[in-house]
C-alpha cells in the first residue's frame, strides 16, 4: 500500500502519532459523515436507457441470458458494445447477439490500424467498414491509442487528424452512424505530480497512468488535434467521450459545443465532475438537452447508482464509488423527467441507427 507523505495530508498523519496509532493510508481514511440530509439512494434508473459507452468482449459467444438479467435490474434496455473488433470477429459477434439477444445490444467497429501508411491501406480500411456495417455495426469506436501509440509504417507517430483517416471518417457521415472516439486523458496526467494535482491519489495508485509532458504529446496538442479533425468533417457525428475531458470547465466545453454543432458528448467515467457542480452542471444539461447521451465505461452494475443519483435526485453530500477517482462528495443535479428521457435514450435513438424503438415508451 502507498504511504502517503504528511506534507499531502498531515491532519491523517498527525491523528494518529497524538492517539499513539498506528499512521493511516489516506486510502483507507474513509470517514462515515455526520450530516443528516434526505438520502434518495437509487439502484435503478427512471426511464428505460441505452448505455452507449460499454464493453463486453464476450459477446462473440454463449447465452447472453445473465448479462440481459444484470441490465433488466438497472433498467439497461440497449448496451452499446464499443468492443467489436473487425471483420470476422465482429460478424460472430453480431451473430451471436443475434441469434440471443438481438434487442439488447448494438456493436461498434474498431479500425485495425496495422499498416497505415502502406499503399491502399485507407482504402482498404474503408471497405472493412463498410463490410462491418453490412455485418450488423452501428458505430465506429476510436479508442486513446490513436494519437497515443498508433504509429505508421516509418515509425511516426499517427496524430488524430492524420489525413489518412478522413476517408473513414467520411464514410461513417455516408453511412449516417456516428463516430464514438476517446481521445487522450484528463490532463492532470500530464501535469507535475505534486501536492497540487488533483489527481495525485489516482496517479499514486495507479503510476502507470503518469504521463511526462511530451509522452507522446502535450495534452493541449492531442486535443487540438481531435477538434480539428471534428472541424475537418462536419457532415459526422462525433460522439466525444467523457464529455472531451472538459467535464471539469463546463464554459470551455459550452463554446466548443457551439462551435461545433456536429459533436455530441457522453459522461462515461466523469460523473463525479458533474456532481461536485450540480447547479452549472444542470444549467448545461439544460442548454444541451439535445447533445448529451448516458454513458458508463465500464461493466460494474453497482456503481450505476452513482449515475442515477446524480442524474435523478436532489441530494446532497453522497459518496463517489471510487475514492483514488473522486475524493469529494457527490450532488444531485435533480434533472426535470423530460430531459432524463432525452439523456437516458431519446438522444441515443436519434444518433445511433437500428435500435429497436419498441423498447423504449
């Protein structure tokens, strides 16, 4: 376990040395609050919602019986898998959804960048979506790795606006689905780490996270590069995930938004940024009612709670399911039901083709 330093919390450190205890980990520091306020935990949504930010590699095979269970008790309609893969892979996937669950879910390609740069390789990537989608996708999921360690054939690194992907992503506006894409980390991972990180726990916790300033590059340059490409092809839709890493500066996010009407976003991983700053968080679900879509990350059906308090209730002061993620305490933003619809699957049902619309009221 990491032994905090006592410049970085001192109050632990010295309650312990004045009690003769033994020093605490800051991790294991987890006070229980005293402060009575109404509590309305949730262990199920409102409204019947897509999660469009998921991954479930196991799809390719087997009953999918168990996992429908685990979404019916959240009320998890649609499961959007950003996991697809290409090519055959994809195909027994889309297959065996098909053949068990074929309401349930809805799969993304996944561009195998091996070989950019090789003559024909753009055209080649293009054909493969093409026959993905005839295979049953309904998306494109550009995970972190372009831009972080995809490189072409020299060597070079491949920047997010590499002009040998506009093709791809002009096939995807053809198509008319839309491209889900991650793109770099938040940007503390860039910065020192010091006492004045904020997410120095996580980083302590988890070092492979640490990024040196140009490793491989600025976070101020990945993402200019992701915004640039969004510019570059306004006939598609992008999905930008975890609300572009501006969860934090909803302003910043606000005029990009503006800026570029054909980008939607989801909160995949950053709903604790949302429920530390209920009032401005809702003033822009407001704003954007239109342009924000539910998204997880990951496949923890327990800490969905987390989501559907913020989202749905009025409370204050409720712990985040992951402290080494989110230290602070959570608020609800108290969304009025028309906006929850939007959010939990109206904005999805427009965005991302097929989905059965019989699921939803």
């Amino acid at each position: 376990m990491f032994k905090i330093n006592a410049l970085l919390c001192p109050l632990v450190l010295a309650a312990g040395l004045l009690h003769g205890q033994q020093k605490m980990d800051f991790e294991k520091y987890d006070p229980v609050s005293t402060l009575v306020v109404p509590k309305h935990p949730l262990k199920k949504a409102k409204f019947p919602f897509i999660d469009v930010h998921n991954h479930q590699w196991s799809l390719g095979s087997g009953n999918l019986d168990n996992l429908v269970k685990d979404m019916d008790a959240l009320n998890m309609k649609v499961m959007v898998n950003l996991s697809g893969g290409n090519g055959s892979g994809l195909k027994k996937m889309a297959d065996n959804v098909k053949a068990n669950a074929p309401k349930r879910f809805i799969i993304f390609h996944n561009i195998d960048f091996g070989g950019i740069g090789e003559e024909g390789w753009t055209a080649k990537a293009v054909k493969q979506l093409q026959a993905d989608y005839d295979a049953g996708a309904n998306g494109l999921k550009v995970f972190k790795n372009l831009g972080l360690s995809v490189k072409d054939k020299s060597g070079k690194r491949v920047t997010v606006d590499d002009p040998r992907l506009d093709a791809i992503w002009d096939k995807c506006a053809e198509l008319k689905i839309p491209v889900l894409i991650h793109t770099a980390d938040p940007k503390p991972f860039w910065d020192d780490m010091d006492d004045h990180n904020e997410r120095w726990l996580e980083l302590a916790t988890h070092p492979g996270r640490k990024r040196g300033a140009d490793n491989p590059a600025p976070w101020e340059t990945l993402i200019a590069e992701q915004h640039r490409m969004f510019k570059k092809h306004p006939r598609t839709t992008f999905i930008d995930a975890h609300f572009g890493w501006y969860a934090n500066d909803l302003g910043h996010l606000s005029k990009l938004m503006d800026d570029m009407p054909n980008i939607v976003v989801e909160f995949g991983a950053v709903i604790a940024e949302l429920g530390r700053q209920p009032k401005m968080a809702r003033q822009f679900f407001e704003k954007y009612q239109d342009r924000i879509l539910f998204g997880k990350d990951s496949w923890q059906p327990e800490e969905y709670a987390t989501y559907f308090r913020v989202l749905e209730t009025a409370d204050e002061y409720f712990p985040y399911h992951k402290k080494y993620h989110a230290f602070w305490a959570m608020y609800g933003m108290n969304l009025p039901d028309d906006i929850l619809r939007k959010v939990y699957y109206k904005n999805a049902l427009r965005i991302i083709p097929r989905i059965d619309k019989s699921l939803f009221p």
